[in-house]
C-alpha cells in the first residue's frame, strides 16, 4: 500500500487519480483507515487541533513577533494543507469524515472558550486562529473545499495583521492607562457598550459561568489528556527497563538473537526477519532513554544504541541497502561520541546524584562547551547538518518500500530519540545561574537580631 501510493506515485494529483474508479479501490478498507489515522493525527498535530490545541499559545509566548507570525498564522495550516492534499484517502471513508468533523466541532469549543479567559494578547489570537483551523476541518468533513481555501487565506492573512500591529495596540493601550484621562476613558468606553445585547455567556447560570471560566483556564486539561494517553505509558515502559541491569537486559537481547537465529537456520526462513529482534530492541533502547532521569551518560548510549540497531535492521531487512546505512552510521556514531566526550568535560565538576536533569545553565557558565553540545546533538537527532538527517530518509524508504509496517518502530525510535537528545541538552545547558545559596555569617546574624527584636506589626 505505501510502496503504491508513495513510492510509484510521486505526485498528489498522480495519488488523487487512484482513487477514480470506486469499485477497485487501491488498497483495503483496514489500510485506508490505517493510513487515514495517521495522516489525521499528523494533521491534528501540526494544526494545534483536540487534544493538542494547548501548544500553539505556548509556542508563541516567547519569541519575537517574526516567530509568532509563524507559528500562528502560518504553519497552524499546514495540518489543514494536508488534509485537503490526501483528500482521496480520508474521505474515502464515512467514518474518517465524521472524525474530522468531530476534530473540528471539539477542537472550536475548547478554543473559543480558552481564548476568552487568555492574560496576553498572543494566547488570543493563537486561540483564535486554532479556533478558525477547527472551522476549516469542519468544512473538509463537509465536503467544501473551495470554501476552504478561500477560509485559509483570510485567516492567514488576518493573524498576521493582528501580530504585526498587537505592539502597537499594547503601548497605545499602556499610553492611555497612564494618562490623566483614564477615568474619562473608562466612562467613554462602557457608555458605548452599555446598548448591546446581553451575551450567551451572561445568560448562563452563575455555576455554569464559574465551571466554564475555570475550564478554560485550564485549557480542558488538554495537556493533562495528552500526557497520560501518549507519554505516561512510554515513560512506564521505559522505567521497566532501566530498573532491570545492564548486563541483565544484554543477557537477554543476546538470547532473543541468538534463538531467533537458530530458528531460521533449521527453518530455512529468509534472514530479513532477524531485523523483527533488532526492531524490538531499537525501541526499548529508545522508550530506555526517554524515561532516564539520573544519568545523561545513559540517555545519550542508549539514543545511539537505538539509532545504530536501525540502520542494522534495515540491513538485514534489505541488504541492498548498506551503504545506505553506511551514510546514515556516518553522521550518528560521530555524533555519538563527541557527545560523550563533551558531556565528560560538562560534568567533569558535577555530582551526578544531584540529579542532572535539573537546569544547569551552563550555555552561560561554559558557552563553548554547551554550543559544541548543541552541535553533536543535532547531528545525533538527525538535523540537517550531518549525513543522518538524509540517511533517515533512505532508511525509512527501504523500510516502507520491503515491508510498510517495518518503518513504524523506526520513525518511532527516532522520533523519540529526538525528544531524549533535547531534553539532556536543555537541562544541562538552559536556565539561569544558581544564585548564592550561602547567606554571609555577619549578614545572617544582623537579620536574626532584626527579627528578633522586632515587632509583629514592623512588616
């Protein structure tokens, strides 16, 4: 199915034309709706739609206005982009629509309602373009594209005028608290909103207002969802396997080769699958490093072990494809060690019982250390800077193109080891200098000589 549809179509509108005769569909009914949960899920992802609407306000809170425009006005259509692309897969299916429509339909309350209740001006318009993004998957599900499109724009081209000009509108707003005539502001202001009609919100029973305002405050508790349905299970599974031993677990993975090996010698089976092994292993050495949380020595083995057991399962699935994961070996392992040798020289000084994760600041005590760090790191998660990020491509090409679900455990792995390789870095190297923790002795006695010799009501 994926060997059909991406590998001898490479283009949407060859894709689209595989899907003109209804009564011979390209593939069954289990791999469309397979692969339309995917493409739904990367859609939502990307579009900041229910459940993942709470990361789009964040993303936007700390960057420059540049950035914003990005994030909010931009990329927050490309889940939509993609939908309107793979049109022939999802529609092809009644129940696909109805989820798009339900994405949309949930993803419109929670938004509208959390826009209301946001402190700063960038949380409303994030919200507010999330809430638009939600209307145009409704319309998809409705069949309307054209209307779509037309809907794409001018919500594109309107966020972006809103967070060009929303500097502009806080200082004039701070320039008229400040000024003499606030007061007379105040009074202008509610005397030309004291004709319009009284709202839905206000119509509502006292408690239903309160339940509402704490709801979107807490955004649904999206973020909560998000957490115990995807990464509470990988972070358990992952604890699992750190509380076993590291001799233990090689004990065990030697085994399961070694068996699976013996097999396939008295069988006669195709050695393609002693990459199923190799496979499982990749994972749990990824699932192992997101869940560390004492050692980033650790961490970074186990990103490299994993990335490693992939370019050797893709080999043994396809041995055509060595010199591939020659090039993809060539940018990891390199990587790899630089980390290792720079994280040596970090933590040098460090207690590492001290818990390592907890932010260091050390792109500010040792620049130079932490950008060479950084460096290593996008090599190690595949960044464009190093011959991995093309050897991920060839790998999953391999993958998909062999066997289609072989290239789900490996675009899972590295997803993961992405996330991993971030979070050492940004632990170790982000955050502000710790202060001095150690009060002078003279300072220390001055201040208990106050306290005691002063009265309750001093303060």
């Amino acid at each position: 199915m994926s060997h059909m549809l991406f590998h001898e179509s490479q283009h949407f509108s060859q894709l689209g034309n595989l899907f003109n005769n209804a009564a011979m569909p390209p593939a069954g009914y289990a791999s469309l709706l397979l692969l339309s949960s995917l493409i739904l899920i990367a859609a939502s992802g990307k579009s900041a739609q229910f459940p993942f609407c709470f990361w789009l306000p964040r993303a936007m809170e700390g960057p420059t206005p540049s950035s914003a425009i990005f994030y909010g006005a931009l990329s927050v259509h490309l889940g939509v982009f993609l939908l309107l692309r793979t049109t022939p897969i999802w529609t092809y299916h009644y129940f696909t629509r109805f989820i798009v429509f339900a994405i949309g339909f949930l993803t419109v309350i929670v938004a509208s309602l959390s826009e209301k209740t946001q402190s700063n001006i960038k949380g409303q318009i994030a919200y507010a373009s999330i809430t638009q993004v939600g209307f145009m998957f409704m319309e998809l599900a409705l069949g309307f594209e054209s209307l779509v499109l037309i809907h794409f724009f001018g919500n594109a081209f309107l966020r972006c005028y809103q967070l060009l000009v929303s500097p502009s509108i806080v200082a004039h707003l701070l320039r008229v608290e400040g000024s003499a005539d606030t007061d007379f502001y105040i009074k202008t202001r509610s005397s030309r909103f004291q004709y319009l009609p009284v709202s839905i919100r206000d119509s509502l029973p006292e408690v239903l207002q309160n339940t509402l305002y704490v709801f979107s405050l807490q955004e649904g508790n999206l973020e909560l969802l998000v957490r115990a349905v995807l990464w509470a299970p990988l972070k358990s599974i992952g604890a699992i396997i750190n509380a076993m031993k590291p001799w233990l677990n090689l004990l065990i993975g030697i085994g399961v080769f070694g068996l699976v090996w013996l097999v396939i010698e008295a069988t006669g089976v195709n050695t393609k699958y002693l990459a199923i092994p190799i496979a499982v292993f990749m994972v749990l050495a990824s699932l192992s490093a997101f869940s560390q949380k004492h050692s980033p020595f650790s961490v970074w083995n186990a990103i490299g072990l994993s990335s490693i057991l992939a370019g050797v399962a893709v080999w043994l699935l396809n041995p055509a494809a060595w010199f591939d994961a020659v090039i993809f070996g060539s940018g990891i392992i390199p990587s790899w060690i630089f980390g290792i040798v720079i994280l040596a020289k970090l933590l040098k000084h460090e207690h590492l019982a001290d818990s390592p994760f907890a932010y260091r600041a050390m792109a500010e005590t040792q620049p130079k250390l932490s950008l060479l760090l950084f460096l290593s790191f996008l090599g190690l998660a595949g960044f464009p800077i190093s011959p991995a990020f093309l050897g991920e491509d060839l790998l999953l090409s391999h993958a998909s193109s062999h066997d289609p679900w072989f290239a789900l455990p490996i675009t899972i792995a590295f997803v993961i080891n992405g996330i991993a390789a971030a979070r050492v870095f940004q632990r170790l190297c982000m955050g502000r200098p710790a202060e001095l923790s150690v009060v002078p002795e003279d300072i220390g006695v001055d201040v208990q000589h106050f306290v005691e010799t002063s009265s309750p009501y001093t303060v």
